[in-house]
C-alpha cells in the first residue's frame, strides 16, 4: 500500500497502480480494506491527479468508471473481479499433471471462485478421478449441481470425485437420510440418468476452458466473463476505437455520459454558473446545445465539413434526433474513413477547451472551473 501511495505521485502512477498488486492478488486473496484503499488511490489519481480529492472531481461512479469499455465504461480494472480472474490460475493448474511446489496445500480460492470456475469449464470423464462428482460440468455439459439443486444442498459430501462418488454408490449414502418429496424425484432423475455412465481407468479426465478459442484459461477471459450480461455500450466503439489522444478519448466518454460541467449541470448542484451559453447568449448551455444547437457551434461544423472535404459534419445533412449519443455516432460512422472520425473527437475536444477558457474567466465561476473543469482529464 505504501509502495502505491508513493507511485501516484507523477506521470508513473497510471501505469503501475493497477499493475503493482497483480503479485499480490494472485497469491493471496487480499483483505477487502486493501483493495478499497488501493481503489482510493487510483480514484484521486484518475480525477485529482496529486490533488487532494473532492466530491466535485468525482464525474462518474467508480462501479461505473470500472466497467470494460464495451459496457460503457472508461476500462479500469476493477479490482474485485480483477483478483477473482487471477486466482482461478490455481484452480486450473491443478489439473496439471506435472508435479508443483504447492500441490497439496490449500489453494487461494473461496466458494464463488470455485462456482466461476466450474461455470467456465467443462470437463471429459476418463477415470473419474479429478472432476468433482456435484460441481465439475461432466455430466451431460452441465454439473449436478445445477441439474438436481435440492439434491445437491441436501448432500453430506459435496467434495467426491466422479469416481469415488460412484464406486459403491457412496452418492447415494451421502443423500440418505430425511429425504422430502421434492428431493426424492430429483434423486430418482439423477439415478436413472446415472446408468448409462462408464468411466474409462484408461485415460485421464480433461478440462476445457469454454471462454477461449483453444480451450485454455487466461485471467483476460475470466476477468471479461464476470461482465457477461451487462448491458453493451452503442458508442463504446467510437469513443475507444477512434484515433486520437488519449485526453479527447476520454473527454468524449464523459460527454456521452454528461458529465461535463455544464451550467445546466452547475445548476443542479447549486453552484455559480453563466446559465446562458456564452457564444450565442440565447439559451440554457447543455452540451446538446453547445455543440448541435448553437448557431456559432453549427458555423464552425459547416466550416469543418467544408476543409476535410466531409459532408456528414455539415449540419444540413445530421440524422434528426434528439439522442446525443446517436448524434455522435451519426457523425463518426458516415462511411468516410477513420479520419472523420478523429476530426470529429478533436473538434469536439477543442470547442470545449476554448469554452472552458472562457468560464475560467468569468470570476464567479473561474475557481469552480479549475478545480473540475470541462477538460481536467489527468490520464493522458
């Protein structure tokens, strides 16, 4: 924590303070203080830089901030999963035959580490001897477990192996004793579908990873699979994908996300704002109005269009709608090359910066803006 504390001062800590625990957390499951004191750190070093951290330089929730890109959020590892992904190395290579130092000891994992593990494989009965006979997915693609819940709950022994829950029948000695009804039919169902199962002493049992191309585990693919079921982001694309600094990417992403401060924004907060938009002194500044509405904004989209040769930046030809997202979209997705739409984000980017320098001079509002600004974006 100390060697962390001492990263985030200067341009290192970006880059080292979601990489320096990965040791850490593939070895040990860290205490929860831990990772909460680390996501502090890597929360004021994302919104404050070396500043002292403020609930004004907060933009974005850190649950959301921690999504993966395609899910609408900035990419930053989140921790919790982060260190999940990379325990579940242990439950892997201990399918290995090869002989290792630890086998034998207590493995670095918890009971959701387990149920991920045995969500994401699935495994080829030989001789029975490594699958678990309840939680191993061998049992016609899916684990008893899932097939037979009541059952799987009401058993003494949730730990054999395949082959040692079979031998002798001891699954069955595990789950009897006070069987209900609903037990009982699950008990019979498992039973029936039990007799067609041989297994091979001849061979080993194996394990595919289902989340990769080759079958083998890597912690980039556990970590993505806990986001599975999340919704997908329909401007992840063009906010992460375009070519352009890093700064405007991310200023793109908080703009998507209206996140800017605006007066609109400003007012909601009870904080000093000019409450007109300061190129047309007409109507309320939202970031709708800024850069689709404001008869200034459209000249300079009409003169953009005109010098890259673009006609879908040209106001005259934008889609009608009132989604802001779509209109990004719209925008960068016209059919003309990369190009439209790196000068799309950096015209976005510069019109705000220009604003920005414009509210810095207003004097109630030049201190708000400069502690949390249009463009304070410490990541670049």
């Amino acid at each position: 924590q100390d060697r962390a504390k001492a990263k985030v001062e200067g341009w290192q800590g970006r880059l080292l303070l979601s990489s320096l625990p990965v040791y850490l957390l593939t070895v040990v499951k860290a205490p929860k203080i831990f990772m909460k004191e680390l996501d502090k750190l890597r929360r004021r070093f994302l919104w404050a830089g070396d500043r002292e951290l403020t609930g004004e330089n907060c933009k974005i929730a850190w649950t959301k901030v921690c999504m993966p890109t395609p899910n609408g959020g900035a990419g930053i590892i989140e921790l919790e999963k982060f260190s999940r992904a990379l325990r579940l190395r242990w439950l892997w290579f201990s399918w290995d035959e090869r002989g290792r130092s630890w086998r034998g000891l207590e493995l670095p994992v918890d009971k959701q580490d387990i149920a991920l593990f045995n969500a994401a494989t699935s495994v080829t009965i030989g001789n029975g001897e490594k699958a678990i006979f309840w939680t191993s997915r061998w049992f016609l693609g899916e684990a008893p477990a899932t097939l037979f819940p009541a059952l799987f709950k009401h058993s003494k022994r949730k730990n054999r192996s395949v082959k040692d829950a079979i031998t002798d029948h001891k699954w069955v000695r595990d789950v009897d004793h006070s069987m209900t009804v609903n037990i009982i039919i699950e008990f019979v169902a498992l039973w029936e579908r039990l007799q067609g199962i041989e297994l091979r002493p001849s061979e080993d049992d194996r394990i595919i990873w289902r989340h990769t191309a080759d079958g083998q585990y890597t912690a980039k693919s556990a970590y993505q699979l806990q986001f599975i079921g999340t919704t997908k982001s329909m401007t992840a694309d063009i906010t992460w994908a375009t070519k352009a600094p890093p700064k405007c990417r991310f200023f793109s992403w908080l703009m998507l996300q209206n996140r800017v401060w605006t007066a609109t924004r400003l007012q909601i907060r009870g904080w000093p704002n000019d409450y007109f938009c300061p190129l047309c002194i007409r109507n309320l500044e939202t970031m709708y109005h800024l850069l689709q509405e404001c008869c200034f904004s459209r000249i300079i989209w009409e003169k953009v269009g005109s010098w890259i040769s673009a006609p879908a930046l040209k106001p005259a030809n934008w889609s009608q709608t009132v989604d802001f997202g779509q209109w990004f979209i719209d925008m960068g997705n016209s059919g003309q090359g990369e190009g439209v739409r790196s000068v799309t984000m950096l015209t976005v980017f510069e019109f705000s910066v220009e604003l920005a320098g414009h509210h810095n001079n207003y004097s109630g509002r030049s201190k708000m803006k400069r502690g949390c600004g249009y463009v304070q974006v410490t990541v670049a």
